[in-house]
C-alpha cells in the first residue's frame, strides 16, 4: 500500500504556487538519510535525526492501526518544527519477521543507492537498531553489515513506558549518548548462485535437476555458437554452481543423483534470498 512521503518542513504549509522545501534527490550519494523502526519511543528517535541533521527519515512502523501510531505522529510532528526540511516517509513493514524487515531496509538500501558497501564518497545510511522491535535491530545491524550503512543505539537513563500502558508524554525518554554499534563485514554469494535459487523460488522452491538446468539456461551453447552440449556436460555446469550452494552455503539441499535428483531451497537460502536477492518491490508505503 503506497503513500506519498510526509515531508516534515516546519511552520506552514507553502501557499498556493508556492515552491515547496528542497529535499536531496532520492539516491543522492551525500544525502544524510536516517531510518528508525518506531516502537514507543520518541526521543530515541528524534534526538539523532535532528542531532545529525537529517536531510530524509524513514519510519518502520507495523500498521496504520498499530499501538505504536501516537509516536509515529508525534515523531513526525517533531521533525516538522525543525530548523530546515526534513522528508519523512512513513513505511509498513512485519516489525516482527526478520525477513520482511530485511527486505524492506535492503529496498530503502537500494533506493538511496547505498547497497555497495564499497562504494567512496558516499554518506553511509544511518540505522537506528535501539528501537522498535529486537528484530527490527537484527535487520538493521544485519543490513549495515552487508550494506553502506552505519547501526546506531541511542542510550537513555529513564523511560516511562516499563509496565505502563503506551501514551505519549511531552519529556519521554532522556537521552543521555548516542553510541555507535561495530559491524563486520559479510561476503555474499557471486550473482550466478543468487540465479540459482531465484529460480528455485520462482518455481515453488523445488525442482528436478533437469528442470532447473533448463530454467538457468545452462542447456544452451555457450557463448559465441559451437555444438549443442550433451547432458553430461549440462549437469556438469549445474553441479559447479550446486556444490558450493549446498557444501558451502547451506543454501539448498539435494536428493538424489542424476537428472531426476531433486534441488530445494532451504531456510538459510530463502534468508539469503531476502539479503541478496532482487530488492522488493517498494509498495509497502503507507
């Protein structure tokens, strides 16, 4: 479900034929670009956006009726009375599953163009992983590691909301540092293993062999003509990319020998697949 971006610019909305603020381009390589899954806290969230002085924010909350909305409106309505303009965009995601969180970060990763961790002169996206849920920390932490990004936790010495019904109070958290989090680096596998279990998960997570062969194309010549490959030679392109899914990674798993052994996509590989794989399709806006 999608929704334009908030843009939390302070005072008053511009008059009719009035420009609006200017945001930095989406993927814009010197953009300092925030993103904070909102549990019930405001603060925590707040105070290093507006420390950093955050040019665009994105808010990971469950719903639009999640108990946690109060501190989505207040945190926007926080970032609206900043000195200068800040793009806020308000994003649903499962706070609770690993793997839909990891997809939506790699996604927002991808759109701001941050997904080669290597890459010079480009401002690392800034995560947020002392907020919302655990598992919304782990993805984040776990994105920063894969990807150009730098986690963040954000100490307090009080909270009130500890066995208290949620509601937003005008003080809610003091904030006594910002500590940075170390990450290490995580090697992904080459772009033709990643093929392999794409295509396991575009054909129900299980194949044949022989079907899998002919879904990757390594039943056509190779490149410049010559003769047509015979099936040992077919299995044999299959096999280089298999071994290392399955010895190395843990990716899939296979049964049995020959063209009707069957491959299947394993948890780990459906996890890598999330990491790795195409980003998700950005429609979980609200």
């Amino acid at each position: 479900m999608a929704a334009r971006p908030r843009r939390a610019s302070g005072g008053r909305p511009p008059a009719a034929g009035a420009r609006g603020p200017r945001f930095p381009a989406i993927g814009d390589p010197h953009a300092r670009v925030h993103v904070a899954a909102v549990g019930f806290e405001v603060e925590r969230v707040t105070e290093p956006i507006l420390e950093e002085r955050a040019d665009r924010v994105y808010l990971l909350t469950r719903s639009q009726e999640d108990a946690a909305r109060p501190f989505v409106e207040e945190i926007t309505r926080r970032l609206a009375r900043a000195a200068w303009p800040i793009e806020v965009e308000v994003r649903r995601t499962d706070i609770w599953d690993v793997l839909g969180a990891l997809a939506e970060l790699r996604a927002i990763f991808d759109r701001e163009r941050r997904l080669d961790r290597h890459a010079p002169e480009v401002v690392p996206l800034r995560v947020n992983v002392s907020t919302g849920t655990k598992i919304t920390a782990i993805a984040g932490t776990l994105a920063c590691m894969l990807w150009k990004g730098e986690p963040y936790y954000v100490q307090v010495t009080r909270s009130w909301y500890s066995g208290m019904t949620p509601k937003v109070h005008p003080v809610n958290d003091v904030v006594s540092r910002v500590d940075p989090v170390t990450v290490y680096e995580l090697r992904a596998p080459t772009a033709e293993l990643v093929e392999v279990l794409e295509a396991l998960a575009r054909r129900g997570g299980e194949l044949r062999k022989r079907e899998l062969i002919r879904e990757l194309g390594l039943d056509a010549p190779a490149a410049g003509g010559g003769r047509e490959l015979s099936p040992q030679a077919q299995h044999s392109r299959l096999r280089a990319r298999l071994e290392p899914l399955e010895a190395k990674w843990g990716f899939v798993s296979s049964r049995a020998a020959g063209s009707r052994g069957r491959v299947r996509l394993t948890p780990q590989g459906r996890l890598a697949l999330a990491l790795f794989g195409r980003a998700a399709p950005e429609d979980q806006r609200i």
